[in-house]
C-alpha cells in the first residue's frame, strides 16, 4: 500500500481536511481508509492525534440508493469521531467500545451527533453534523479533545466542507462513475477543478471590511474601496444582473462583492447583457470561495472575455486528485484513466492517485 498520499497530506502542515466526491462510487470513503491507515502505518499521526467525521452518512454496508456493497470503516483505537448516538450505540452493539467525550448541541435528521474516542476497534457508521457551521464546531471540538487533524468525509455533491472557513485543504475524489467514458470523466473533473481554483482577489482587504449583510454592492478603485454603492433590490438574477452591468459601465476598475451564491441564473443572465459591451473597462466580482460558485468555468471564462472576472476572497487547497477507475457500466483501467485525465487538465494540475493500485502522477501543484 502506497504512502504518497499519507505524505502529500502529513507535509501540508494542516489542521483539518475534507474529501469531496464528485459523483457517487469514486472512491471517497475508500480513499479516507486508506489516509487514515497510511498515516498511522507510516507513524506520521497518532491515532489519538485523528478524528473523522461526515457531512453526509458513510461506513454503512450497503448503499441505501444503490444497492451495492459500500468500504466499511473499522477504525483503530485512540482515534476520534463524531457521529450520532444511534450509530454509536449501534457500533457498540456490535463490539466496538467507545468513551463519549461530548455530545454538541442541537439536532440533525439521524438524531444528535456526539463526539467518542474508540477504545476497541470495530466497525462504525459516521454520520456528523449536517449544518457547515455545525460542522466547524465540532471539528474545534475535536481539537480540544487533542486532534491535530480532522477528516470530514463530505457529501456526495456539496463541497461546502471544502470551504477554507471549514477545512484547511481538500482532496477531490473522481472517477469511473462520473461519465459513459473515461474522456467524459476527464472533462468534468476539469471543469470542476478549474472551478475550486478559481483565482484570489488583490482587494482580499476590501472584501473583509465591506458589510457581509448586504449580498451586493460595488466601490471603486479610485477610492481605494473606502465608500461603496450597495444594490438595495429584490434578490432576483435579472435585476443583479442590470444593476451589475450597469455599474460596469459608469466607472473604471469597478469591484463587486456577492455575499451568497453566484448561480448559474446569474451567471447566464450576466452572460446576457454583457454579450455587446467592450470590455475597456473590465470590472471584477469578488465572492467568498469557490463552494459559493455554482456555474460551469467556461460560463466564468466567458465572463472574463466580456469583461468581468470572476475572484474569491479565499482560494482553496487542493492537495490531492484521487481516482478510482471501477464503475459497474464499463470497464476503464486505471492507466487510461489516469492518463485521459493529464491530457485534459490543466497545466498546474494537483498530483493524481488511485490509492488502490498506487499508479500516481507526482506532478505538484
């Protein structure tokens, strides 16, 4: 069993990581296990010094939509989770021993998560908080308790636990089951990483002292950002979008900030009324990260050719691509995967693993 991965993530001096799976069957909860048993064969963590949680429900036997087996997590003792009563009672039933640490406040749908330390090892569902603010409480938690990394193993898509006011860094989990073929798969995974790496803002300062209460306003640069124009209508695409556009028009270097969501609605109908204007005076909208961008990078791209460039205040880490050929629809080798992959990334491209086969590409970052 390969390591590289154990030490791509022991070497980010990190305190929190989360795993995002683009599509259901690519490996997520697989690649977790072997993290957290490479970390530990390799003595780059204490098992006391881990602790998992999920944002969505994972270790069960059987997928509950599918039907098809699902990687189980047996986990060593002295390591941390957070999960529901329910599931931890059920583990004991079945032999694990645990010592309850905390139970945090509140709800979710499986009931209230609490957080234990394993005693004897043993098979455990994780199910955690399912709310993003919930969710970095525990992981604080957790630190209390002694963590010095927490793994969130995120829901099937939402990258919400990659946010960097969530988690330090990600790994993005793609594979086989994301498209009818390996070229397929290869342009959505780019799409989607083209996307998280959207490029930082210089007004990062700006951003921070500008009301997050308003979902959108604009100054300009000219004023180094002191004095902004905040847009008082209906939270409604087609009249952000006019009021944006605009804007543009009336000043140079115009700068806008959009608190929430930037959705494929607004994207589209900015799309709209940029597509006769000059781009001599380019304007920039700045939103929180990345996980707040809800369109397809060739719908930025297109943006920026007209005029308006898409940054976030906070980039994301992505430390790792981890790739699991498998799909029950056809066969597609490790290799071929891997290698479509290069040829459709982009340049600066994070290294690629299938941590079951260890075939890898060390490009960094």
């Amino acid at each position: 069993m390969t390591s590289y991965l154990a030490q791509i993530v022991a070497n980010a001096a990190i305190s929190s990581l989360s795993f995002i799976g683009l599509a259901k069957n690519v490996g997520k909860t697989t690649a977790t296990n072997h993290l957290l048993e490479t970390l530990l064969a390799e003595n780059l963590y204490r098992a006391n010094a881990l602790a998992l949680t999920s944002l969505g429900l994972d270790g069960e036997a059987v997928d509950a939509l599918t039907g098809l087996p699902k990687p189980r997590y047996v986990l060593q003792a002295g390591l941390m989770i957070a999960t529901t009563v329910e599931l931890l009672q059920q583990a004991e039933n079945e032999g694990v021993q645990v010592e309850r640490l905390l139970q945090l406040p509140g709800r979710t749908a499986l009931g209230p998560v609490v957080l234990a330390r394993i005693l004897k090892p043993g098979r455990v569902i994780i199910a955690g908080p399912t709310l993003l603010r919930d969710l970095r409480r525990a992981l604080d938690k957790l630190q209390e308790f002694g963590s010095q990394l927490g793994i969130v193993d995120g829901a099937i898509n939402r990258l919400g636990a990659a946010s960097p006011k969530i988690t330090d860094a990600c790994i993005v989990c793609t594979g086989a089951s994301l498209g009818a073929t390996p070229e397929l798969v290869a342009r959505r995974t780019t799409d989607v990483l083209l996307r998280l790496t959207t490029q930082q803002t210089r007004w990062k300062d700006a951003y921070k002292k500008h009301d997050s209460r308003a979902r959108l306003l604009t100054f300009s640069l000219h004023d180094a950002g002191r004095t902004a124009t905040i847009y008082s209508g209906s939270i409604e695409p087609t009249l952000e979008a006019k009021w944006i556009v605009t804007h543009l028009g009336k000043q140079e270097n115009a700068v806008y900030i959009l608190h929430g969501a930037l959705t494929e609605e607004l994207t589209r109908t900015l799309l709209a009324h940029l597509s006769t204007r000059s781009s001599s005076y380019p304007g920039e909208l700045i939103v929180e990260d990345a996980t707040r961008i809800f369109c397809h990078s060739v719908v930025l791209k297109r943006l920026s050719e007209r005029g308006l460039e898409v940054r976030v205040a906070h980039s994301m880490r992505i430390l790792a691509l981890t790739i699991n050929p498998y799909t029950p629809e056809y066969v597609c080798p490790s290799q071929r995967l891997l290698d479509t992959l290069i040829r459709e990334l982009p340049p600066q491209y994070p290294p690629i693993i299938d941590v079951i086969s260890g075939l890898s590409s060390s490009k960094a970052v």
